[in-house]
C-alpha cells in the first residue's frame, strides 16, 4: 500500500530549490574563473641591453645618483 502525501508547499520548495542550484553554480563558475585569473602570471620583461652604451649609461646614471 503506497499514501502520497502532497501539500501546498511542495511545488514553492521545488522551485526555490533549483533557483538556488542555478545561483549555486553561477557562483561556483565565478569562483572558478577568478581562480584561474589570479594563476595566471604574466611574463618577465626582457632585460635592458647593457652592452649598447647608452642604455648603460642610463642606468649607471639612475642607480648611481651620487657619481656625476
């Protein structure tokens, strides 16, 4: 013998459910791609050339501020 019970609210709880997996997996979705953003690393610059005169100039000048 089988009793099925129904009541008002079956249908509301049912709805709110699945409102509440879709916004449960746009978040986790969110989460996911923030994640994988924040890994991602962007490349060293190249360093500058210090055997063209004038770069090295440049430099020594800057990091050397008390030799003139």
């Amino acid at each position: 013998m089988c009793l099925q019970l129904s009541d008002k609210y079956s249908d509301t709880i049912k709805g709110l459910d699945n409102k509440l997996n879709k916004s449960s997996f746009k978040t986790i979705v969110y989460e996911l791609v923030l994640d994988l953003i924040s890994n991602i690393k962007e490349d060293d610059p190249p360093l500058p050339d210090m055997s063209d005169e004038e770069v090295f100039k440049f430099y020594f000048q800057l990091y050397n501020k008390e030799y003139k």
